[in-house]
C-alpha cells in the first residue's frame, strides 16, 4: 500500500505526439460524429480532450442526403448522412475560430469529388493556419472519385497516391490520411498514402452496409451508408495491427468500435498511438472524458510512469513521432 501511495504523487504523462501535433492525451472524437463541437461543448469540457476533429468539410455547402440517414442495428449504426457541413469558407471564417478557445489541437476533416476539390480545400486551409488555428488535416479518402467512376479514392493505391502526392504540395500541416475499410489489402494502401506523403493514419473508417429499416417513420424502407459501432472492433483492430506491423514510420489513430477504455487500451496493444471515439459518443456524451481518466487509472495500476512507454513496449520500439 505504501508503494502504491508513493506511485500515486508521480506524475503520470498521458500525452502523444502525432506527426508534430502535441496532444496532451491521445483521446479524440471520430471524424462525423463530433459536428464542429458547438452542441458538445455544453455537454462536455472540450479543453480535457487530447485534439478536436471536425466533421468532414467540402468545398461548397452541403444539405446532405434525405431521409433515412441514420439507422440503429444489432451492435452499430448505418448512417448515410452525405456530408452535410457548410463549406469551407464558413468553417473557416465560424467553425474554426468557435474550437479554438478550447485550446486543444485542432484538426480538420476533408472531403471531395475530384483531386483538384482536395487540392484547394488542402491550399485553403494552409492559408488559413497561419492564424494558428488548424494543426493538422486529415483527408477522408472513402469519398467516390467522380472522374474514376465512383470508385474511392481510397480503394486504388495508385489513386491514393496521385491525390496524396497533389495534395502534400499545398501544405506543411501535418497530412494525416483516413483509410477505407472497404479494400482486400490495407497494408498496400497505407503504404501508398506514406509513401506519396502522409504523415500519419487513421483507420478505420467506416464499413459499407446495407439494413432494412424495422421500426419508427420510415419503417419498410432500406437504409444503405456508413456502418460503425462495437461490432467493427475486431476488424478494426486487425487493420491496425496490419499496418503496424509494416513498420511504415508513421503513427497510427485506432478507430473502430471504441466504446471504453478496455477497447482503448486494445488500439494501443496491436500499434495505434492515438485513439478516435466515434459512435460511443452518441451512446454518451461524456465517454472521452471518462476514456482519459480510465487511461491515467491504468497506468497508475500498472506502474506506468508515461503512456508513451505502453505504447513503444507494444509497437515493438517503433517511435511515435511520425516522420517530422
């Protein structure tokens, strides 16, 4: 007990550095599931949170798809909401400047139709953080290239690697790159988005499925989109644990079915340095929070001075930093 009374007056590192984005802990919300932070910022204490990402961002404004967007299933949720935001422009001239009070990195979520939509959404928000607003960016590349046939971009390791390669010339952020599910090889792919210039990875992103809609106002239709939630997980996990052992050189943001810090903890086992909660979220506001107080509880239990140090033992001594 002694001991245990001694280790508890250490002082217990939580943060992490995701290519030269220092986050005081490595808890942060999924992309599409955190809106721009005005409706959980009544919720929850936003400054608690290692980094801020934004819902997907478009060129122009967005209304999204109609009716039915959402659907819960056994373990998950389908959602087809059609990144809905409202441009550019207005996240940087309102969305932006409302998060950056919160003092926590913030990073931005991007999505287009063309590599030329990218490209500007990319050079536009580098204009932007000279401000010292954004930290990073992240590029959502599940979005179907028009000028391929619908295919994603994320789908054809030679796509991903033009459009990383494009796009890695309009800025000195920090590119961190949001890898479809929906691939046979993954490891293939992330090979193609680091060596084209990503700087770090996030996976997963999420599953296509397809449900027919069983109850409420729009009962009898089928709901086609996006499927998330504790069922994911263990794909998830594979994923990650995949692209870990490449030893690309990059960090890694576990996401997929993370809903406690147990599941946290599993991300950080098989290589993830950083960790993105989405449909928890939905499930209860206050989940992140609780995620970073589990963390800290953790290593306080396990003698563990430094996150980091869990983190390094798992991944096999691979470095967290990125490549910058």
């Amino acid at each position: 007990m002694k001991v245990k009374a001694n280790f508890l007056r250490v002082k217990i590192n939580l943060s992490v550095n995701i290519a030269g984005i220092s986050m005081k802990n490595p808890v942060m919300p999924a992309s599409g599931t955190f809106g721009y932070g005005e409706e959980y910022s009544q919720l929850i204490d936003i400054s608690r949170l290692g980094a801020v990402v934004t819902k997907g961002t478009t060129f122009n404004p967005r209304e999204g798809n109609p009716q039915p967007r959402i659907y819960e299933t056994a373990s998950g949720i389908i959602n087809c909401i059609g990144l809905q935001n409202p441009g550019i422009e207005e996240v940087i001239r309102e969305k932006i400047p409302f998060l950056r009070q919160f003092g926590v990195p913030i990073i931005v979520n991007i999505a287009g139709e063309t590599i030329e939509e990218y490209e500007y959404l990319v050079k536009r928000l580098d204009q932007a953080s000279s401000k010292g607003n954004i930290a990073g960016l992240e590029v959502n590349v599940s979005c179907p290239n028009i000028k391929e046939g619908g295919m994603a971009f994320g789908q054809d390791p030679k796509i991903l690697s033009k459009l990383i390669g494009k796009v890695r010339k309009k800025t000195s952020l920090p590119l961190i790159v949001k890898l479809t599910p929906n691939v046979t090889d993954i490891t293939s792919i992330a090979q193609s988005a680091v060596e084209a210039g990503a700087d770090a990875l996030s996976l997963i992103n999420t599953i296509k499925a397809r449900a027919k809609i069983r109850r409420g106002p729009q009962v009898g239709k089928w709901i086609e989109g996006g499927f998330s939630g504790p069922a994911i997980k263990p794909i998830a996990l594979r994923m990650v644990s995949e692209v870990a052992k490449a030893n690309l050189g990059v960090p890694i943001i576990g996401i997929g079915g993370i809903m406690n810090t147990e599941d946290a903890l599993d991300f950080f086992e098989v290589g993830a340095t950083a960790i993105a909660i989405g449909t928890a979220n939905f499930i209860n506001p206050k989940v992140m929070e609780e995620m970073i107080k589990g963390l800290k509880k953790y290593l306080i239990d396990n003698k563990i001075t430094d996150i980091n140090h869990l983190i390094e033992k798992k991944k096999g001594g691979v470095k967290n930093e990125g490549k910058r």
